[in-house]
C-alpha cells in the first residue's frame, strides 16, 4: 500500500542550479528579494523568513520580510568565500542559508549561492520542505510546488531547477555528465534545449519565454509506487532520445 501524507516516509526539496555568473552582492540580493516576494504568493508558510541566528527564538527578532535589498546585501557580503583571517576568493562567489521560523519535521529553509563565475560548483537556490503536518500536506502538490519552481525561474534564471523527493534522486542518481535531474516537478531552461511531447499523465508547460516545466505526476511522486517510477524512467528516456541527457545506465 502507497504511504499517505500523514505518514509519508520520503522527504522532498525543491532546488534550481545554474553555472557560472558574476554577480555582485547586490545583485544576489535583488534576486532573493524578488524571489522572496514571489514565494510568499506561493503558500502562506513560505511568506515568513528570518535572518540566521544561533537558536529559532533569536532568529524570530530578525525578520527578513519583506525583503530589504541592503539587508540581504550584507548577508551576501559576509557570505564570501574565503580562508580564514585570509582574501576572499571572489570568483566562488557568495552563500548564506535561513530559515522560515518553523520547528523539526514543520520547517523549511532557504540555502543560496550566487555570484559564482568558477566552475568549481553551481550556483544554486535550494529548499529543503516540511516533511510532516498540515503545512507538508498543503505544500507538497503539485500546485504549489510547480509555483515554487516557476518563482525560482523566474528570479534566479537558472538553467534548470526541480522539486524531487530525496530517496528517488539517491536510488536513480545521475552521471555527472548529466545537464540535470528529472523530478516529480523540472524546470529545464531553453538553454538545454526543447523538451520533446510527453505522453500522459505528464504535463509540460512553458514558464514564459524562459523555459519548460515537466509534471511527472498530478499526485504526490514517491518511490513507495511502482508506477511512478516506471513512469519516470519512460520520460528520462524520451528526454535522452531527444538528446537532452545521457543514455541512461541504471
């Protein structure tokens, strides 16, 4: 029997990725601002974050919404890459993490890096989600996770992003010379290339001009189901025949 999503084993997370691009400190905050602002519109348990502080309470006396560029700027700044007491390394670029205030299993957070201009790692936007209660229910659809992506995209212009469950990308990982991930939800960027029709009950549709949105499944994706999985390893291959991955080997 499919776990429902009172006790769902599997925990989800949402990330979008991209390569090299100089960036500013101010210009890395201008994006988590709008991003911040396009997320509140996605669920009201993702319109409430909170600077880093060493304990939740601390961090509830510091709140970032709405979003203040200068604010978000400094963050940026005292998250350069650097040895410590020496230089920063500049090309890294920039990385902090925060939370949304919540508490264990009912909690989400936010983790950036941007302004990266070497191949070293992506830059990156990455959101683990609540994993169990009424928030995890209501957040892990395909309605609003698909929101979530597009304000992603739509702030960050990255060259793809996903909402995945972990225990799926682990057991079906990728080469490292894959240009992405398929998830329950994808984001592929028209600078990967055009996403071929996809057979029901996936759906695919364009988030404006940038790129493609890819919805394996209406209901919650988990590895528990055999047809999921089925269905996924159908469209990563339709994806691959259109040259947009690797053949896979697993």
């Amino acid at each position: 029997m499919t776990p429902g999503p009172e006790n769902h084993p599997e925990t989800y997370y949402a990330g979008a990725y991209w390569g090299a691009r100089k960036e500013s400190p101010p210009d890395c905050a201008r994006r988590t601002a709008d991003f911040l602002n396009l997320l509140a519109e996605c669920d009201p348990f993702l319109s409430h974050w909170y600077k880093p502080a060493r304990s939740r309470k601390d961090a509830r006396k510091h709140p970032l919404m709405p979003p203040d560029v200068p604010t978000l700027t400094e963050m940026f700044r005292r998250g350069a890459s650097r040895e410590k007491g020496g230089p920063v390394f500049e090309e890294l670029g920039f990385s902090f993490w925060f939370g949304n205030g919540g508490s264990g299993a009912d909690s989400a957070d936010l983790r950036l890096t941007c302004g990266c201009y070497s191949n070293v790692a992506p830059n990156s936007c990455v959101m683990p989600l609540p994993r169990r209660g009424e928030n995890a229910d209501r957040i892990l659809t395909t309605p609003v996770l698909a929101a979530v992506l597009r304000s992603m995209t739509l702030a960050w212009e990255p060259d793809w992003a996903f909402a995945t469950s972990s225990a799926y990308e682990q057991q079906h990982r990728e080469p490292d010379s894959a240009p992405f991930s398929l998830g329950w939800i994808t984001y592929l960027s028209h600078r990967i290339g055009s996403v071929p029709p996809l057979p029901a009950p996936v759906h695919i549709e364009p988030v404006k001009d940038r790129g493609t949105l890819i919805v394996l499944t209406s209901e919650r994706f988990t590895v528990a189901n055999p047809e999921h999985i089925a269905l996924a390893r159908h469209v990563r291959d339709l994806l691959a025949r259109a040259g947009l991955m690797p053949t896979a080997t697993f």
